[in-house]
C-alpha cells in the first residue's frame, strides 16, 4: 500500500502541495477552522511519475528543489 493511500485509510484527506509562505499559512487556516493537519514530503521523482502527478501534468517546479515542498493532508479532529 502507498504512503497516501494508508493516509487515505486511516481518515485524512490529500489537499494540495505547497512550499513557504503558503505552506505555514494553509496549515495555521486549516487548524483554527477545527483541522488536524498532517504534512509529507513529496515522493521521489520516480515515485511520483509511476503514481501519475498533479492535475496540470507538469512538476517542473517540483523537481528543481523537491525539499521545499509538501503535500498537505486534513481531517477533523476527533
């Protein structure tokens, strides 16, 4: 099983990939409207080409310094 699908399972919800400022921004929004937020890091290139990438196709900007990035996952706190 895929890192985001165990995610999927145990109740979180993928939401967009982000780098700073927007990153700590989205994160603090999702926590003050009552959010758990969990973030990872992006999968390897080869991990990512093989599961399919983001709605437009491209991850040029993801490839350049992958570090920077994460992908965002809700889910209401319990």
């Amino acid at each position: 099983m895929k890192r985001e699908e165990e995610l999927i399972a145990a109740g979180w919800e993928r939401r967009f990939v982000a780098s700073e400022p927007r990153l700590s921004e989205m994160v603090e929004m999702y926590q003050e409207i009552g959010f758990e937020v969990h973030l990872e890091p992006l999968p390897s290139k080869e991990e990512w080409d093989a599961g399919g990438c983001e709605e437009s196709g491209c991850t040029a900007c993801f490839d350049l310094d992958r570090d920077r990035y994460r992908i965002i996952f809700t889910r209401p706190v319990k």
